[in-house]
C-alpha cells in the first residue's frame, strides 16, 4: 500500500503536466488523461485508507519509489 501511495502521488503529477500542457482543441485527449488521473487517485485514496501511511519507513520507503517512478517517467519520454 505504501509503494502504491507513492507511485500514484507522482503519476498525479505527472498526468496533472501532460493535461494542462495540452491546446484548447484537445479536449478529448484532456479528457482521457483527467479521467485516468482520476483512477489514480482512487487507487491513491484506498492505499491510505488501508494504513498506507502508518507503516514504518513510509517516508525512506515513499521517497526511494517515488524516485524511481519519476526516473522510469524520465526514461520513457527519452527512449
């Protein structure tokens, strides 16, 4: 649950980016990408309604995932 808090957080932002880079005439991919942001946040939300948070180490645990989540966001926009 821990791992899941921390994914989704950044995978929030990264879709938040994506969604307000977009123009005016592209409001159904905005629309796409504001809808799975939404699924992510709810998977977010149940993590932490599942004690995600009180588990010792989150914050060593939670800044080591969500580092690797956003070097695996980096990568894929690289290669």
């Amino acid at each position: 649950m821990a791992c899941t808090v921390a994914v989704e957080e950044v995978i929030d932002a990264h879709y938040g980016a994506q969604s307000a880079a977009l123009g005016d005439e592209e409001t159904a991919l905005r629309a796409t990408i504001d809808a799975f942001r939404a699924d992510e946040n709810a998977h977010r939300a149940t993590a932490i309604a599942h004690g995600a948070r009180e588990m010792l180490g989150y914050e060593v645990l939670s800044g080591v995932v969500k580092a690797g989540s956003r070097l695996a966001i980096w990568l894929s926009t690289r290669l």
